[in-house]
C-alpha cells in the first residue's frame, strides 16, 4: 500500500526512494492498438475468496462494450 503526503496524495518508492505517480498506480495499462483509447485492467474471475492474478486482463471499453450481465 503507497503511503500519503500530508495533503492526501499518494507516494510511492522505488529502491528507497520516492518516484512519480505512473498511470498503472491507479489501473490505466496502455493504449489500444486498434482505436487509441485506454486499456484498463479488469479482473474476470470469481468474487468470492481470493483474486486470482491469472484473471486479470487489460480491456479496451470502447471496443468491447459492456456485455449484458455487466449492465445489471
């Protein structure tokens, strides 16, 4: 877990010392291939119990839209 500043900001270390916020802190993994928007990482594996690290992918919501059991 990142510790705070003072004023509420997340910092982070590398090898002792503190680095720059990256955009894969807070889940953004690159940009599509295909359309240049965000790839955000999901996790597509059971809530219950521990997360398993293999059910984690990046995922491009403009080129898969949300399936119908996402929407309820």
């Amino acid at each position: 877990m990142p510790e705070r500043y003072s004023n509420k900001r997340m910092m982070f270390r590398s090898g002792g010392r503190f680095r720059a916020a990256q955009a894969s802190d807070v889940g953004i993994m690159g940009i599509c291939p295909v359309c240049n928007h965000f790839l955000i990482r999901v996790y597509e594996g059971p809530t219950t119990g521990t997360p398993d690290p293999r059910a984690f992918r990046n995922r491009c919501f403009n080129c898969e839209p949300k399936t119908d059991a996402e929407k309820e």
